[in-house]
C-alpha cells in the first residue's frame, strides 16, 4: 500500500472513532465556560484518544507510543477533531509530555506519564508575565535556592485553563547574574501547592479561557525540577518546537471558516429580500476571501511538508502563524460586513452567524497567542529576509 493510501486509511479510522466516541461537548469547547459535568467528561475523552493511541502515538513505545506512528499522523488525528468540531486536546498536555519525556527523570516518567494518557492530569504553562510576554526571556518569577528546593515567587499571566489543571510547566530565574536566556530553570508543578491563586480573566467574548497565576513563596523540592537547574530555556524551546507539525491544522480551520462564510451569505437577506450572495459585490467579497485562504493553505501545507522530513527553514513557523492568524482576522471582518449589512439571518444560518461573533472577539487574540504579529514579522525580517534588528 502507498503511504498515501496508508495515511487516508488512517484517517478513515480517526474519523469513524470520533464519531462513535466522541462527546457531545459543546463546539471549540476550550473556549467555554467548564462546569465539573463537563470537566469530567472532557478528560474521559482526552483518556480515550491516548487509549486508543491517537494521542501520544509518537511517545516511546515503553509509555504507550505505536512503533508505526508518524509526525503525518499526528497531524491527521488534529486535523479530524476540527472537521468534527470536537474537543480537542490543549497543547499545554502535548508539550508537557514532550518535555517531560524529553527532559523529565525517571521518576517523574513514572509518575505524570501515565496520568496524562488517562485524562487524569490537565496541565497548563506558567510562561507569561505581565511584562514578559513574547519576550519570555525577561522573566521575573524568581526561583531562590533554599535547603532541598526552591521558593518560588512572582505572577504568571495568560495561563490557558489555569484554573482546570492539575499540573503546571513553571519558568522561574535561579541565576539572576547571567545572560537572560540562561539562568532559568524549568519546574513540574502541582497547582494545589499552597501559595498559588489562580485568577481566571474574563474576556470580551465572555468565556474564561486565560488564567493569572500569582505565586508566593511556593516551596518546590529538587524533584520538581525538569531537566537541569540553569537549563530551563533549552526545556521550553524544545517542548514549544516539538507542536510545529501541528501547524498544518490551521489549513483545515480556514476552509471550514471559508464554508461558514458561504452559509453566512446564502443565509443573510438584504433590506430588499433578495440574498446576499446573489449579489456581485458578496461574490467579490466571497473571492478575495477564498483567495486569501488558499494562499494561507499554499504556505501552510508547503510549512507541513518541509517539517515531515525535517527540513524546515526557522522562518517557516512565523510566516505560517502570521498567514494564518491575519486571514483569520479577514474572514471575521469580512462575515462582520455581511451581517452589518444583512436586514434578516436565515433559521438554517444562525448557529453560524453565533460562531462568527465569538470568532470576531477571539480572532484579535490569535494575532498575539503563540508570539504576536509584530514578534513574527521581526523574526521574518531578520531570519528569511536578513534585515538587521531594529
């Protein structure tokens, strides 16, 4: 059987098994509010994508990873989820089992790997700081060195679903004395530690996906260091690379946004009764839209490709997140238009008219999550274009 064949085959069987198992959770279910119903069924869910080796394909073999498992088919089950509209898993569970696997001891193998296949353990990352955000290298969480650990203290701002997670990935500086970039320290961090509050921030679009987390004096033992004190930058930056396959998701999300704007058009009356996408000025509308998203899909399977065999260029990533994120925010203007200038909404298009509201709100916050535009078009600038730092 050709790869190909082979991939497709795998993902008719992703597909059939999100349809039979998968939850009745509500849509983009990271973005809403969680009662401890949905919690629950949230991680039974997480557990059985790792059970039936979807997730955590490409883990060694010895904590639960399929010898025959591709970056390809990480990128297939992703993919799926977003067809479906299913729950699907945070990034903050991927990367801290790549780092723990990556850098984690014996012990701490043994004891959060197997928490996080069974949907037990929900993790987020403590990175951010108020004055730190993309530039994650000025931290000021201070980790000071005490007899058996450290004390922690300082704020962490921007925690996706701080406030579900049983597990935090910490960065905090040891060695204030040396380059930024080193003399930060990597912690695994149980979230019930006395000391930390977590704070979740309500956003504009009224859900509660962000988190501050202020910790004071948290006491952490040596075992809760990840990798090696003074080394925590090499941690992160290899956990935050090892989800660059998962770019290639971002394809799927914008045709499915595409074809929202279409039923959006097909569903919105004018003042006159006619519908708008009879209209040539909507049909021009619909495509630089459509052009906008095949040029985005273009530079993100072109991306996909070149990290499946391990030759990508450092600026593939940037340009991709800035692709994407930017046509997303035109497709969520451009649906604002449409409903700006709609007299009615049509039954069959006001689930869709719903989403693109929320969507809207949530766009702006993609520009920013993962490194905002600016930072991306810096790192454009200086990595495939070698301009010189401003």
């Amino acid at each position: 059987m050709r790869a190909d064949a082979e991939v497709e085959a795998f993902r008719a069987e992703v597909r059939a098994f999100i349809a039979e198992h998968g939850p009745a959770l509500r849509a983009e279910g990271l973005r809403v509010p969680r009662d401890a119903d949905e919690e629950r069924r949230i991680r039974a869910w997480l557990g059985s994508l790792y059970e039936a080796g979807y997730l955590g394909g490409g883990w060694p073999e010895e904590w639960g990873g399929r010898p025959d498992h591709l970056p390809v088919h990480d990128l297939v089950v992703m993919e799926e989820l977003i067809r479906a509209r299913a729950y699907r898993p945070l990034d903050q569970v991927m990367l801290a089992a790549h780092e723990i696997i990556e850098f984690g001891s014996d012990d701490q193998k043994r004891e959060l790997l197997p928490k996080i296949r069974s949907g037990e353990h929900v993790w987020c990352q403590l990175f951010s700081e108020p004055d730190a955000g993309s530039d994650l290298a000025s931290l000021r969480t201070r980790a000071e060195p005490v007899d058996g650990g450290f004390v922690v203290t300082g704020q962490k701002i921007w925690s996706t679903d701080a406030q579900w997670a049983d597990m935090g990935v910490l960065l905090a500086r040891t060695d204030p004395t040396v380059d930024r970039h080193a003399g930060i320290t990597a912690f695994v961090v149980p979230m019930g530690l006395p000391g930390i509050e977590v704070r979740p921030i309500r956003e504009m679009t009224g859900d509660a996906e962000f988190c501050e987390v202020f910790l004071d004096e948290v006491r952490l033992g040596s075992e809760h260091v990840l990798g090696e004190v003074d080394d925590g930058w090499r941690v992160v930056t290899s956990g935050l690379a090892s989800e660059r396959a998962f770019v290639g998701a971002n394809a799927l999300q914008l045709e499915m946004m595409f074809a929202d704007l279409v039923a959006l058009a097909r569903a919105a009356r004018l003042p006159d009764g006619s519908a708008a996408i009879d209209h040539e000025d909507v049909q021009a509308q619909l495509a630089v839209a459509l052009a906008r998203v095949e040029e985005a899909n273009l530079i993100t399977r072109d991306t996909v490709e070149r990290i499946l065999v391990d030759d990508e260029h450092p600026s593939d990533g940037p340009v991709a997140k800035l692709s994407y994120t930017e046509t997303n925010v035109a497709l969520c203007e451009a649906a604002l238009e449409l409903l700006a200038g709609a007299a009615t909404i049509g039954e069959e298009g006001r689930e869709v008219a719903e989403r693109w509201r929320h969507d809207f709100l949530w766009s702006r916050a993609l520009t920013i999550s993962g490194g905002a535009s600016e930072i991306m078009r810096g790192l454009i600038g200086r990595q495939l274009l070698g301009l010189p730092r401003a």
